[in-house]
C-alpha cells in the first residue's frame, strides 16, 4: 500500500485522455493511490476545497498537497484554483 504522503511517480508514456480505463491502469500500476483519487472526486463533487475536507475528515491544505501530489503523476491539472 503507497503512504499517501509519498510523492507518486509520473506516470510513463505519452498522457492520453484521461479514461475511467486509464486511470483503473493507473491505480493498479501503483501510480496513482486511491486515496488521492478518492480526495480529488469529492474536491470535484464539492467544487471547493473546503468543503471536501470536512467531509473526508481531513485538513484543507492535506487536500491539496495531495491534489498536487497527484495532478504531478498524471501530468495535468485535477482542479481549478482560484486566488
């Protein structure tokens, strides 16, 4: 199991589209942790990052540096920041 404070490897290859299938790839691969895929769905479902840590029980800014952690894996942004 991958500490999820580790940081993740970049995936290889080209970054395709990012596909349910790819990303099952990925996760069994051992590039991405479920966790932070887990973290960036409810980011994505709250559409803010508070909110998203008060659900999953953890701080705001653990959520980020994980959302960072795994937006540098796959080579792209998860989410959209402002200010």
């Amino acid at each position: 199991m991958t500490d999820p404070d580790t940081p993740l490897p970049r995936v290889p290859g080209p970054s395709g589209p990012l596909t349910r299938d790819r990303l099952y790839h990925l996760l069994a691969t051992g590039h991405i942790a479920l966790p932070a895929l887990v973290q960036a769905l409810v980011v994505a479902e709250q559409h803010n990052f508070h909110r998203a840590a008060e659900i999953l029980g953890i701080s705001q800014s653990m959520i980020s540096s994980r959302l960072m952690m795994l937006e540098e894996a796959l080579d792209r942004a998860c989410a959209v920041r402002s200010g």
